[in-house]
C-alpha cells in the first residue's frame, strides 16, 4: 500500500468539493480547479475527510495511488491558501517591476525581458526577490521555471536568476586557480 496514497486529505472550513464520477471540482475562497481522477482509482467522501483507494494492485495503479492524493491535496491547499515560490536576483543593473501583468526585468541583455503572467498567476516584486504566485502549483512552478532558465546563476560571479533556497554552485576563477598554485 502507498504511504502517501493512504492518507487520507483533509477539507478545511470553506472549501467546496464536488465529485462527479471521476471528475472533481475544488472550490475555495482563492478560486476554483478541477481535476480528472484515473479510472483506476476510487474516491471515498465522510464528510471532511477524503480517502483515495486503488481498484487492482498492479503497478500502474500503485504509482498513480500516491500521486493523485498529493494533487488533490495541492488543488485544496491552492484554493484556500494558495501557492507562491520566490526567486532572487543578483548582478550590476539587473532590475525588475511589474507592469500590469508583465514582468519586465532588465537581465544584462541589450533589451528587457519581458514574461507575460498566464491566467490565475500573478507577480510581485520587492527588492531583489520575484514572487510568482497562484492556486495552481504545477503551472506555478513551471513559469518559476521559465523566467529562472532566461539567465540562470553563473558559476564564476553568482549573477544571474536562481530559486530562493536554491545554492548554486560557485567556481574559482583564473586568478584564484593560479594563486593558490595549481
């Protein structure tokens, strides 16, 4: 049995969750996803409490056991708190500001970047810290992706777009190298 599978997902004050089939519809304060459930599992309501079980045991069903209670259980955690990751920047001029629901970022290019926000993301920016944030932690992530592949951290000075908790690695220089005599 899953781990992960077998706990069960807890519905918290405020968020609305309608099965029909092998459809569910998350509603919450933040927003409303939906989800299509494989046909090999079988969801379980008691009220708050939501328990996903598998109809066979061959392996296809056992990997798709634990991954579809984490998304439904990232879907209700969406919609009634919501989702954020944070990237920081480092390097002379680099900026960025949002514009409406661009960002546009100055990264060392001879233009600025600008990232078009898709549907239900949204950006902050403070400092040198960019805030993409959301209901959606899979679409999240992916345009947290997108904006940190446009100029990824360099291993020489540390400039460059990098996750928040994110440690790159750094390298010795030429100078360096030949001053310590290798």
């Amino acid at each position: 049995m899953s781990r992960v599978g077998k706990l069960p997902v807890q519905i918290p004050d405020g968020v609305n969750v309608e099965i029909i089939g092998q459809d569910v519809k998350v509603n919450g304060p933040k927003g409303e996803l939906s989800l299509t459930l494989s046909n090999r599992l079988v969801l379980e309501r008691n009220e708050n409490i939501i328990t996903i079980s598998r109809k066979a045991d061959d392996k296809i069903s056992r990997a798709l056991h634990g991954l579809w209670r984490v998304l439904l259980s990232n879907a209700i955690t969406g919609v009634s708190q919501g989702w954020d990751k944070k990237l920081d920047f480092k390097g002379v001029g680099y900026r960025a500001e949002v514009q409406g629901n661009k960002l546009v970022m100055s990264l060392g290019f001879s233009h600025p970047v600008e990232v078009e926000a898709p549907e239900g993301i949204s950006f902050n920016v403070t400092k040198n810290v960019i805030t993409v944030s959301g209901i959606d932690k899979q679409l999240i992530g992916q345009v947290a992706a997108d904006i940190r592949k446009i100029r990824p951290v360099e291993p020489y000075k540390g400039k460059g777009l990098k996750y928040i908790d994110e440690v790159p690695r750094r390298k010795l220089g030429k100078a360096a190298k030949a001053a310590s005599g290798k």
